[in-house]
C-alpha cells in the first residue's frame, strides 16, 4: 500500500512562546478533563449498576466482579473516606460520586498524556498536531454521556482507555516492560486486554514488505510470545474470578437480540456516532495514516466489533473505549499528512521562482 511519508512539522518561536502555548494546552486538559468527571459522576451514580461496597467487595454478578484493580480502588477509598459526603461549590457529592470523580478526572488525563506522548513520538516534540490529542476528550464524552440508549457506565470504563494506549505506545516505541505492565495490570482492570497480544503481532511484523509478505517473514518467537502472552491472560482471567467467587452464573448475551439491535435504523445514528463520528475520517483516508503499524492495527477493529457484538449489548459504544488513543493518533497522522499534500500541490501549481524571475526580465 502507497505511503505519504511524514515530515515532522514543527512550529517556529522563542521557548517563551512555547511555554506559553505547553502551558495552555494543559489548562485546556484539565479543564476538558473536569467538566467531563463532573458529569460523568453524576449521571452514573443516578442509575448505578451496583452500589460503591457490593463492587468494593465483589457483591457483584460475573464478569464484573472480576475486574478486581477497580474493585482495590474502591476499597482503598473506602478504607480513607468511608462514607463521608464531599462538597463542590453548591453540589454534595456522595461517595460513590466522589469516587468516580477522582477515576474519571486521573484516568482522563492519563489518557490524554498516553496520546499526547505517541503523537510526539510519531511527529516530533515540536508537532503542532499534539493538541489533537485533546480529542480524546471529546470522543469519551460521546461514547459515555451523550449515549442516550444505555445508562450502565462501569468505573473501568475510564481507565481500560489509558492501558490499552499505553500498550500501544510501549509497541510503537519499543519499551517492552512497559508493555508488559500495562498488559499485566490492565487485564486485572478488564480482560479486553487479550487483543493487546494481536497488537503486539501486528506491530512486530517487518514494515519493509507489503501486508501479505510480512506474514511469511515473521519470526516465530514472535508467535510464541503472543501465545505466551494469551495463556498468561488467561491465567489472570482465571485468577480474578476465584479470588472473587468463581465464574457465577455471568451475563447472557444474545445475538438474535443483538442482530435486531444493529438491524434497527433508529440505533444507526448511535453506531455513527462511535468516537465522535470521527471514524470517518480513518475509513476515508486510512492511506495517510504513515506509519505501517498503526495502519496494520486498523484491520483489528471489525474483529473487535464482532467480539463485542457477541460478547455485549451494540449498544454500549463504551465498549470502544479502548481504541480512542489510537484513534486520535491516527487523525493527527492524517492531518499532518493532509497538509502536506496541500502544500505539495500548491508548490506543484506555481511557476518555479527562477521562471518567474526570466518571464519578468523579458516582459
């Protein structure tokens, strides 16, 4: 597949100029990242799925009682406040409302840090497109609070985001102990991390050859470790589930249920609405995404769908919350990419200087 090499773009200025603008930038973040907390808190906590002790102490149905990393979250949290009710300005917040605040407000940011550091990565330090990095914000904010058809957010729905895009970027810069801890301590969080070994094969696929050829020149270590990496997910599935009761009697998720879901028109604008509509953007200009690994990665998505189409409710778009570091990066590499190629075409467009200057001289 044709590639547009990128050219880091850099922005021209003084440090004080750069301060100034870092500085913004993570006002920006922060304030993005609290009016988003705010409601996410409340809306929640309005419709719970389980009170803040049942989850706390794994009183709950499988498979949510198996993420135990939230569950010693909000045990800690207990432990510290107990049941002690927190005023912000006018508004009371009860400790369930406390507790998703201070996830949602750290896990947030968290993620915005992991995009914002692989789009430096991939760009440069001095990329003006870092900001799109903010946009992380805003597709949390479609796929949880302007989801109208289901109201059952779980706490780790905030932080599955910041491990599976640090697993990410641990695989596009080459820090594998960081990769393994986020795999680690994020299948505690979910177990969604098992597509993080399928990353980790598509990432170590040589870029040097089409798609098809790297297949047949990829190293059979890397195999092994993939299969390594998906018996020990399955251990710490296993693991989670006796320290918490067993299996239990779970979820029953119908496909017949979910096919009329997805057959239904009036859900369509739901599904469109997946990351803030700007899937678009990567299935019209998926070339422009320059970096061979992370153009790779898109072929995981339909697979992805299809899991959760058998393994949840269609409805619940949060179910892709764990793509929207990857995403993000992907619009900042195809508006990078896309500027150049205006650039490039303008240039292509007008006369070269040196004829310009001939055609003067002899007017």
């Amino acid at each position: 597949m044709p590639t547009t090499e990128v050219r880091p773009l850099t922005v021209s200025g003084d440090s004080g100029s750069g301060g100034k603008r870092s500085l913004l930038f993570w006002m920006l973040c922060v304030a993005g990242c609290f009016q988003f907390t705010q409601g996410f808190s409340i809306a929640v906590s309005q419709v719970p799925a389980f009170t803040l002790q049942d989850f706390a102490y794994g009183h709950v149905e499988s498979p949510y009682r198996r993420r135990i990393f939230m569950e010693w979250v909000y045990r800690a949290f207990l432990h510290l406040r107990g049941t002690q009710v927190f005023h912000l300005g006018k508004r009371t917040l009860t400790p369930e409302q406390q507790v998703l605040f201070l996830i949602g407000f750290v896990a947030s940011i968290l993620m915005v840090v992991v995009t914002w550091m692989l789009i430096r990565h991939l760009l440069g330090r001095q990329t003006p497109w870092q900001w799109i990095s903010l946009a992380a914000i805003y597709m949390l904010d479609t796929q949880l609070l302007l989801s109208f058809d289901v109201r059952t957010q779980f706490p780790y729905d905030l932080t599955t985001p910041v491990f599976f895009g640090t697993g990410l970027y641990a695989l596009i810069s080459r820090k594998r102990w960081l990769y393994y801890a986020a795999f680690l301590v994020g299948t505690l969080n979910r177990e969604t991390t098992m597509f993080l070994p399928l990353l980790f094969v598509v990432c170590s696929l040589p870029e040097e050859f089409s798609l098809r050829q790297a297949w047949r020149q990829i190293r059979p270590l890397v195999l092994v470790e993939a299969a390594a990496q998906l018996v020990v997910w399955q251990l710490l599935v296993m693991w989670c589930e006796q320290m918490t009761g067993g299996h239990g009697t779970g979820i029953v998720i119908s496909w017949r249920n979910n096919l009329r879901i997805v057959s239904n028109p009036t859900h369509w604008p739901l599904f469109a609405s997946t990351f803030g509509f700007l899937w678009i953007a990567l299935l019209l200009f998926h070339d422009r995404v320059s970096d061979t690994r992370l153009r790779r990665c898109a072929y995981l998505l339909p697979l992805w769908a299809a899991v959760m189409f058998y393994t949840g409710d269609p409805l619940e778009i949060r179910l892709y919350n764990e793509w929207i570091p990857y995403m993000t990066v992907c619009l900042a590499l195809i508006a990078s990419n896309s500027l150049l190629i205006v650039r490039r075409g303008n240039a292509a467009a007008d006369p070269p200087a040196q004829a310009v200057e001939t055609m003067i001289a002899h007017s």
